[in-house]
C-alpha cells in the first residue's frame, strides 16, 4: 500500500520532469531505502542526473551501473 507521504512524494517529483508512473516508482523506491535504482529508460537516467541533488536515490542504467561496480 502506498501512503500518503509515498504520493506526496511523488507528486513532487513528477514536478521534476518525471512521468506519473516513474515518479511513484522513484518515489516507493525512496521510501524503501533503496540505495539504487536501474533502469533501462535513458530518458529517466538523463532526467535523474540533472536532478541528482534532489533525488534521494541514485539512477543508473544496469550496464554503466555494472561498469560503475566493477572499478
């Protein structure tokens, strides 16, 4: 169940640029405690990076994540 504070959120991240859906799902990510989450959709990685600061968990495409990891 996603509460209020998730859609609140959400909200204000949809306001950042992301879509309904991405930003709910950037949104339950940062009320997990996720530390990362990967996606294939360029468009969000790109969106993600010139809001980096106001984003409390990291974006990244599973392949440069990887590339990332390895070093």
């Amino acid at each position: 169940i996603v509460g209020p504070a998730t859609l609140r959120r959400a909200a204000a991240i949809v306001k950042m640029g992301f879509t309904e859906l991405d930003a709910l799902h950037r949104a339950c990510a940062e009320a997990a405690g996720a530390e990362l989450f990967l996606t294939t959709d360029d468009r969000v990685v790109k969106r993600a990076a010139r809001v980096s600061a106001a984003l409390k968990v990291k974006v990244r495409n599973p392949l440069a994540w990887l590339g990332e990891y390895r070093r």
